[in-house]
C-alpha cells in the first residue's frame, strides 16, 4: 500500500481544520495569502489528483527508453535527424545573402530550424529522461544486488529514510537550477497562496525529474519496500509544513525542514528564491550552501517571479513547457537552444530580455 495515498483522509481533515483556524484568525488579523480561495484550492487539488497517475506515465516512458522500449529507436532517430536538420537550417540562414532573395531563404531556414530545435529538444529530452528513469529502477537494481539483503534491520530503515532525503535534496535543487527539470516543479510553486492544498498541487510526470537515483540504495541490500516506505514518509512529513499557522519549532528549526523554512522555500522575493530544498531534514542545505532563514522584515510573497494568473489545470502544467520551447524555437544557435533548456529559469529571463533589446535595437 502506498502510505502517501492512504494518508488521504489525514489531507483532507487537516485542510479543514486548517481552514477553520484560518478564518478564525482573519477576523482579528485580515485576510492573508495562507487563506483558502477555492478556484486554488480546487486546482491544486486536482493537480493532487493527476499527480497519482505518474506510474501510468512511468510506464508509457519505457515504451520509448533507446535500446528497450518498442519505440525507443524511432525516438532516438527523430532527435538525431531534427539536430542535423536544424544544424543545417542555421548555417543556410546564417549564410543567406543580404538580397531580397537571401532573406526570403534566411526566414523560411529559421522556421524550418525552430521546428527543428523544438522536436531535437523535446525528443532527446524524452530519450535522457527515461533512460534515467530506467536505468535508477529500485526493482532493476535490487534485482542486480539481491545477493546483499539488510532485511527490516534499524541500519536498513536509517538508510532508507536518510539516503532518501539526501536524493530528494539534489533531486530538488536541480528542479530549481534546471529549467528543464524545472518546468516539472514549477507545478508546485505556481500558487500565489501558502497552506496545506498547496502541498497536494503535484506534477504528474515528477519521476522525470528524479537524475539522483534513489535505487543504488537497493544495490546496498536495502529492500524496495523499505525504499518506497521512505519515499511516503517523506512527502506525508512534507504535507504538514505547507502551513502559515505554526511559526517556529525551537531548537528544531536548526536540523529539520518546518513550516518556516518552507515558505521561505515557496518565497519568490530575491532572498528565498532556490533556497531550502530538503524534505525532512534542513541539515543538507547547511552543509550545501542553500540554507536562509525566513526573515520577518521580508515577508514571503508566495508564487513565481512572474505568476500565471489562471487556474486552468493545462495550463498550470503546461506553461513553464510552452514558454520553454518558445525560447528554444526562437534561438538561432545549439549554445542557445541547449541553455534554455539546461541552465536555470533565472538565465532564460535574462537572455530573453537581451534578445529583445537587440531586436529593439536593429528594428529602430
């Protein structure tokens, strides 16, 4: 049984409780981004909801590994064939001659080269994003090491549960330092509110963006369920720290992930962004450099630097990816197309409004 599903009705009852203590207090205090604003709440649960059905996903991802799944060959061929198109495209448009003629060639050759970038992209994307998946399998590698079983021994569980956080920490930094993996997690963060249902606004396609993978502890002896076990546990603690109603947890604060922490993980004010990325304990990011203490004279402005404004359930998932490949369609190089997608959502902005100053520039 999946812990983290059957913790439902826990979800579900705390929200309530939450809500009500919320509305107590905004009689005294105001209102507050901590409120529950239903067409949110409803988004983020539906997005709960679809992030279920991530093993779907997981298994149509196969279908299309290079080397194992059935489609994995014509994937892999899509990609190599739009990079060489594209590769060609640039050069034909780079070198068109500055006649009427040589423009007309210049354009149609960055059209065909922006299709071109957008289908390498997206196509060897899916080609390294399910290799990943399959190559860090618990079940696959503890198939490979079965010949070490730790059992349900206290080492096996210290492992599992410490090992799990320390992957979920790299695994979330990346999310954030990627823009591609950050199209996936840009889910989580899209709500400009900060309570509970906001822990349940999920991607559905996360096991994507997992490059950290959680399976060698199964080549270590420790069992897949126990791994799985860890995996619930972390994101049911997770649940309960998407919260504005508890402050601060004392000497606690200083080891494990709280409330605190984690709106200021949730903050899009300069001081937050890309900070606090581990899921029970806090001690990663002191050890790695990520760590801020969220700061009274800058209170959290929750959502992203620039928000969506929609609780459209497509375009909660999808506009992170749009606006990605729209980048990616519009560079007229491989060092471009590669850094929108590579490097993280902060460089993209910045290229973006360099781009825009130039063309600026040449059209006055």
């Amino acid at each position: 049984m999946d812990l983290s599903v059957a913790a439902t009705p826990l979800y579900l009852g705390s929200m309530v409780l939450e809500d009500r203590a919320l509305r107590r207090r905004a009689h005294t205090r105001g209102s507050s981004p901590a409120d529950y604003f239903r067409p949110d709440t409803i988004a983020s649960l539906a997005m709960g909801i679809g992030s279920v059905i991530v093993p779907i996903t997981e298994h149509l991802g196969r279908l299309v590994v290079p080397g194992k799944g059935r489609f994995g060959k014509v994937l892999l061929r899509t990609a190599l064939s739009a990079v060489v198109i594209t590769t060609i495209a640039d050069r034909v448009a780079a070198r068109a001659p500055a006649t009427e003629t040589g423009q007309r060639l210049s354009r149609r050759a960055r059209r065909v080269a922006g299709v071109g970038g957008v289908t390498a992209v997206a196509a060897g994307g899916l080609a390294l994003t399910t290799t990943a998946s399959y190559l860090g399998d618990v079940q696959r590698l503890w198939a490979k090491g079965q010949h070490r079983d730790l059992g349900n021994t206290p080492l096996a569980w210290a492992i599992a549960l410490v090992g799990w956080d320390f992957a979920y920490y790299w695994n979330h930094r990346f999310m954030h330092e990627v823009r591609a993996m950050w199209a996936i997690h840009v889910v989580h963060h899209s709500s400009e509110h900060y309570n509970l249902s906001t822990a349940l606004r999920q991607p559905v396609a996360s096991a994507f963006g997992v490059w950290v993978p959680v399976g060698l502890m199964a080549r270590l002896g420790v069992r897949p369920s126990l791994i799985e076990h860890s995996r619930a546990i972390n994101l049911i603690y997770q649940f309960w720290i998407h919260t504005d109603l508890i402050d601060s947890l004392g000497p606690a604060e200083e080891v494990l992930n709280t409330p605190s922490h984690h709106r200021a993980h949730h903050g899009s004010n300069r001081r937050y962004l890309d900070r606090n990325h581990g899921g029970i304990l806090i001690t990663w990011d002191r050890l790695f450099g990520t760590f801020q203490r969220e700061d009274p004279s800058d209170p959290v402005v929750y959502g992203l630097t620039k928000n969506i404004g929609t609780h459209n359930l497509f375009g909660i998932a999808t506009h992170e990816y749009r606006d990605m490949f729209r980048d990616v369609a519009r560079s007229t190089n491989w060092r471009d197309r590669l850094s929108f997608v590579l490097r993280g959502p902060g460089w993209a902005a910045t290229r973006r409004q360099q781009a825009e100053v130039v063309t600026a520039s040449g059209a006055s």
